[in-house]
C-alpha cells in the first residue's frame, strides 16, 4: 500500500508524449517556493475550502471531535479539535471538505494509468511518478514502475535525488527516464531554501548517471534567487559531466499552489516576486543554448 495524494491524466511536461502522472505524498525537502504543499507530509491531511460550503451541517453531524459547527456566522472549522477521520469528508456533499492522501495498491495505480494507454501508444508517453517525493514511498514506487514495466508503459520517475544510494540503484532499471530537480546550484542557497545539501544530492545523480540513467535535468528558475548567469554556467557544468543527460529544462517559479496553503490552514509563503517573466525565461533558456556541452 501506498498514499497517492493526486492522480492527473493527459500531462505533456511531465517527460515525453501524453502521460498519467502519479502524485505521492511525502518529502524529505523544505522548499520554500512548494506549490504542493499537501505533498510535503507523509499523512492523509485535509482541505477545507469555505467558498463551497452550502451550510448544510452534515460534517458536524459526522465530526466525533467536534471540530465542525455551524453558527450564525456559517461554518466554523476547528483544526485544533481535527483528529483527521475523514468522515466529515465523505459526508460533505460539496466538497467543501475534501481528503487529500488516499491509500493505494499497486495495482490499483496501475489499473488507472491503464486507462489511457492508447494515448501513451499513439504519443510515445506512459506514466510519471512524482510528489512530493516518490522514493520517500519507495517500496510503493518500486512496484509501481517495475509493473508499469512488465505492462509494456514508458516510465518517469519525478526526484530530488535526495536519499540512500542502495535504493536509487535498486530502481534505475525500472526507470526510462529520470526527472531530475536541480532546486539550485548554489550550496549555500540550496541548504537555506530546501533544508537539504547540495553536495548528497550531485552524489547521487553522478552514481545514477554511472549506472546508466537516463536523465533530463529540470529547474525552478527564481528572479532574485538563482535567476543568473552563474547559476545557469553551473547548471552546464552539471550536464557536461553526465554520460546519460538529455539536456536541462528550465522551468518558471509560480504561486498557483497559494490556495492550497490555505485550504490546508496553514502560512502561504509565497513570493510573487519571485515569478520570472516570459522574457526572461527565454533569455535564460537562448543562454543555455548557444553555449554548446
């Protein structure tokens, strides 16, 4: 069993041709610029969203902490009383209250990404395990891909690169491509803004490269964090010393996950200065392209 927080078909950035990805929760990292924050725990959590509430009073009936009530103000939430039950969930005919973690088999995954298989056929997709973290779940995300692999489905793994070496080559063969996130290139800046080191997480994509991954480098670009011609340099001297990457994919920072946050309860942290413009975005992508490996 595993916990899948989302399940979204028909993705196209998410590797190659038409593609199922498969959204784990849990993460080992603190990026401050998530926009999936209900990723981050490794728990069933529970959004609450005012703006589709009817007011009808079936979550408090449902509710054995007594965390929901209805006054003359409307609903009233507690999150402090929240035992995370789920029941007030499945009464809510709204889905004003909604579970966001459901446990999963295998083969319940794959059931679903099945469905679109004649997509994958026809555009040369399959499916994407992302998160969150998938290796975080990493039984759960070995048997996900290794009967993806025996279905005969194109296979991408989503990953920080951050965890034990054993398990990242236990998987490389059950991996068609790695979808590996670079969060920064500054050690420094990495460990402020994710909680992690750099220096763990190149390890690793050297000894996955060594093995024979293949590999597409991604990164959150940041105007005023890594947005800059160091960091881009660094990013190549990155890619030039793998044997299997199949380039870097620079992708813009952007405050779409704010509302989660608050259907979570908890900070919005989000920076929109951080939000690149379109212009700068292929200024960075021209830079990387006319400086050849």
């Amino acid at each position: 069993m595993g916990l899948v927080f989302d399940i979204q078909r028909f993705c196209t950035h998410d590797g190659p041709g038409i593609r199922t990805t498969v959204f784990l929760k849990g993460c080992p990292l603190g990026c401050k610029w998530c926009h999936n924050p209900e990723s981050k725990s490794r728990h069933p959590e529970l959004f609450y969203n005012p703006g589709f509430c009817i007011g009808c009073g079936r979550c408090v009936e449902a509710c054995p902490a007594s965390a929901h009530a209805i006054d003359h103000s409307g609903h009233v939430f507690d999150r402090r009383r929240c035992v995370v039950c789920m029941r007030c969930a499945e009464a809510c005919p709204a889905l004003a209250l909604e579970a966001t973690g459901r446990e999963m088999t295998a083969e319940q995954v794959l059931a679903e990404v099945e469905k679109d298989r004649v997509f994958y056929e026809e555009s040369g997709g399959g499916v994407t395990l992302s998160g969150g973290e998938p290796m975080l779940q990493f039984a759960f995300t070995r048997d996900i891909l290794g009967a993806a692999r025996s279905a005969g489905l194109h296979t991408c793994l989503e990953t920080s690169g951050f965890g034990p070496l054993d398990t990242l080559l236990e998987i490389v063969p059950l991996v068609d491509l790695f979808l590996w996130d670079i969060k920064d290139t500054d050690p420094e800046r990495h460990k402020r803004n994710t909680g992690a080191p750099l220096d763990a997480i190149l390890r690793n994509l050297s000894v996955a490269d060594n093995a024979g991954a293949a590999i597409l480098l991604r990164c959150i670009v940041l105007q005023g964090v890594n947005l800059n011609n160091q960091h881009l340099d660094r990013l190549l001297e990155i890619r030039a010393g793998l044997k299997h990457c199949r380039g870097i994919e620079l992708l813009p920072y952007h405050s779409l996950g704010d509302s989660k946050h608050q259907r979570l309860g908890i900070p919005n942290r989000s920076h929109p200065d951080w939000t690149p413009s379109e212009e700068q975005m292929a200024e960075a992508r021209a830079y990387l392209a006319a400086r050849p490996i």
